[in-house]
C-alpha cells in the first residue's frame, strides 16, 4: 500500500508544493499579517517542514513544538479562522499540483489534527 | 555540515541551493556516507589569510576599492563575502568583486561611512604594504553553471551592493554564460554611482549584459546623462523581471530594506525561492532606530 506522502510524490512534492503555498500565504490578507518581517529564507524552511508533515510524511513535530512555535502568534491575535484560511491555501496548492481529492481531504485531516496544539488551547 | 574530503552522496544534498551544494555543504540527518569523508560545521571552515593592502583608490566620493594581495592561497567565488580583520582585531564584512584565484587580489568595494570605525581606519592608516587578515569565505551569492548558461539573470544591488554583483556578473561573462545577464545599480544621487564607465564598455562589449543604473534623486548637470534611469530601483527591477520566471535567477546585494523587500516582492512575482540569493549589508551594530 502506499502512503499519502508517496501519492502526493514526496520530497519532490513538498519542494514543488512549498513555493506555490507561501505565496498564496504572503498573498492572503487573511494571514499574510502574521508573517510579517520575517526572515524569508527561515520562512520557507518552516513551510517544508509544515508542508511535510501535512504530506504525512516523516517529521519531528510535536504537539509541544506546535505549541510553542505559535504561542506568541495566538497572542498577536491567531485564531480559528486563521488556521481555517491555511487549511484553505493548502487545498488549492495541491489542486494546482494535480493532487487527487481524497488525497487533499486526507491533508486537510493531518493540519486539522494539529489546529488545537497551533492554538493553545 | 561542510564536506573538506570525501563524495558527499546526492541524496545529502537535495533540496539545497546549487551555490550550498558547490560549496560541498550537506544535511547531515539525510548523508549516509558511501565514501571516507572529512567534515567539519560549517562556520568552522574559514581559515585566516593575511593579506597585504595593495591598493587604495577612491571609486567616487565615499567608496573605495581596496586591493588585498594574500599571502597564501586563497579561493573564493566571486560574489562571496569575506571578514576584513585588522592589526586591532577590528572585524567588518566586505564582499568580493572579482575572482582572486584569476587576478591574484582580492577586490573589495568600501564605502567609508563617516564615523565608521572600519571606514576611519581605510581613510587614514590602511597604507599600502600593510597586513591585515582575512577570514572566510562565506555565503552564496555566487555564479554557477551546473543547470546550464542559457538562465536569465537579473543582478540589483544599492551601493556598494554592486561590489558582490560585479564580481558575479565578470565571472559569468568569463564562463561563457550565453542567457541575458541584466544588472541594475541603484544609488541616491547619480555621483554615488562608480565604475560607470567600465560597466557601459563591459556591456557594450558582451552581447548578453545589459547594465542599468537607476538614480532616486535626479541631480541634473552632476554627471553627463541619461544614462541612467530615474526612479526607485525596486520598481525597474520588477517591471524588468524576465517573462520565463521558472529558470531566471536572482541576486539582491546592498541595504537591508532594499534586498529583503525585493526579495518578497520577486518570489510573490513569480521567481523560485531557490533562485533568490541575496547579500544584506547589516551594520555591525543595530542602528539608532530612525526618530
Ligand atoms: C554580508 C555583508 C557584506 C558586506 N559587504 C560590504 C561591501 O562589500 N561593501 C561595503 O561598503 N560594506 C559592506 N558591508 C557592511 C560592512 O560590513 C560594514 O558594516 C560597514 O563598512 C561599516 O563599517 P564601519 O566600521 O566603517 O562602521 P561602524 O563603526 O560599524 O558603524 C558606524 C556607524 O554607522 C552606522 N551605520 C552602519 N551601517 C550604516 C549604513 N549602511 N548606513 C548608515 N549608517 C550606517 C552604524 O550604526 C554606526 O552608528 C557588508 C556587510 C555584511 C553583513
């Protein structure tokens, strides 16, 4: 059987993915006011390891991490139609990529998993 | 990590930037060594050099090029930034014009701030025959070749920022580079812009490079014209971006606001992420926040 992150194509995929995703991102008047000022090289950096995680692929993250990697956002104001908006973008980037529905839907289950450690709460 | 011997295996090398994997620069969570290998962290590499101040001559009114002449080996791609440490153990960051290896010096493009420390010491004690220690190189804001010669290039510094793009461009030309090579200076008033001349008659003499120098504050009268473009440089640049984004590469040298609001404004354009290099020339201390 193969994995998600094997269907969606990888490393490869992440790499093709993660351009696509932090422009809409940066795009996104929703959002784009949380990645203000920030260093875009480490940014992108970041956007991989979110984007593999969100492939299922292999990660590190822990649901410490998540949280003390968004604590100071959440003060700034970081919410549930914030996490609702990336969910979003992260849709649309793998339907420009050709991913399959089920696919997308299976994504969207992995970043929905970690909308309460991204939260605090 | 920093390979010094030894095949790095490929699979250690993905995803990383062409000029990181020239510099033999790898992920060790992803390296299963197939050979021996010497390695090293890579801010551990650079080894100091001295060097002999050959050269001291002023550019414009505030920029000076300093030629070092090592007195050991010394390799580093144009464009890659190196420490200039003096007899006090003073330390600034200065990029590379030119390709040592090719001219046997080390070329640097200072501009002397006033009050600068680094500045005061080049204006009034950097004498010619004097040694002093170079350390590095770092970065990569460097030409390579390895995905062909035919990619567009776009080269935009402020500046001094011109110094790193210089040395790109020379080294791209001399490699045979055969996509358009489009360098833009950007520079407050038209006499803070250098090396004019030899920049027209470069370009006049290499069918891809097109040089563009774009002035924000028009002075008329201060220097024969137009030849340069009146505007904000950030704005030509982007109206200029190649129309094939996906191979066009890009190197940002100079001011801080400058390289890290035009590196988003390029990526939200269109270009890689992985095709952005970029050069801030941070002060060496925070500046006074602006009243
Ligand atoms: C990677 C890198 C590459 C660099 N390459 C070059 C280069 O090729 N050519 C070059 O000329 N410089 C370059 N710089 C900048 C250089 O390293 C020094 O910061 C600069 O020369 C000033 O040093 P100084 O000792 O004369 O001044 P300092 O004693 O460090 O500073 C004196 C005062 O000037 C202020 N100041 C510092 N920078 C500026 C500025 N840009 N505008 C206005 N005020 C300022 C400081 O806050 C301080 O108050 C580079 C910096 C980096 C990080």
């Amino acid at each position: 059987m193969t994995t998600l992150y094997d269907r969606l194509g990888g490393a490869e995929a992440v790499n093709a993915a993660v351009d696509i995703f932090y422009r809409k991102v940066l795009a996104d008047d929703r959002v784009n006011g949380f990645f203000d000022n920030t260093d875009m090289d480490r940014q992108i950096a970041k956007q991989k390891a979110f984007l593999t995680m969100a492939f299922g692929g292999p990660n590190k993250y822990t649901g410490k991490d998540m949280r003390t990697g968004h604590k100071h956002l959440v003060a700034r104001g970081l919410n549930d139609s914030h996490v609702d908006a990336i969910i979003e973008l992260l849709g649309s980037t793998l339907k420009e990529l050709g991913a399959a529905p089920a696919d997308i839907a299976q994504v969207a289950a992995i970043a929905e998993s970690v909308r309460n450690d991204v939260l605090n709460r | 990590m920093h390979a010094s011997q030894g095949e790095v295996p490929e699979a250690a090398q993905k995803g990383l930037k062409t000029t990181l994997r020239k510099q033999n620069l790898f992920l060790s969570c992803q390296c299963l060594p197939e050979h021996d290998m010497t390695v090293s962290l890579p801010d551990a590499q650079g080894l100091d050099t001295r060097a002999v101040i050959a050269s001291r001559e002023m550019l414009n009114h505030n920029v000076m090029r300093l030629l070092l002449r090592p007195e050991s080996g010394f390799a580093c791609e144009p464009g890659q930034f190196i420490s200039l440490i003096n007899g006090d153990g003073l330390a600034r960051s200065y990029s590379v014009a030119n390709n040592p290896v090719r001219d046997g010096v080390i070329e640097l493009h200072i501009r002397l701030l006033k009050g600068g420390m680094m500045s005061d010491f080049l204006r009034e004690e950097a004498a010619p025959g004097e040694t002093v220690t170079v350390r590095g190189p770092a970065g990569n804001c460097f030409y390579v070749s390895d995905d062909g010669r035919d990619y567009p290039i776009v080269l935009a510094g402020t500046g001094t920022g011109l110094a790193p793009l210089y040395g790109i461009v020379k080294q791209a030309l001399a490699m045979g580079h055969n996509g358009a090579i489009q360098l833009f200076h950007g520079a407050l008033h038209s006499n803070d812009l250098y090396l004019v001349e030899e920049l027209l008659a470069l370009a006049a003499g290499h069918a891809p490079l097109r040089y563009t120098p774009c002035v924000l504050h028009d002075a008329p009268g201060s220097l024969p014209g137009p030849f340069y473009v009146q505007g904000n440089i950030e704005d030509v640049v982007l109206s200029a971006l190649p129309s094939d984004k996906a191979p066009a590469r890009l190197f940002l040298c100079g001011a801080p606001e400058f390289v890290n609001a035009l590196k988003r404004k390029a990526f939200l354009a269109g270009l890689a992420s992985r095709h952005i290099f970029a050069d801030a020339f941070l002060p060496s201390k925070p500046m006074p926040a602006a009243a």
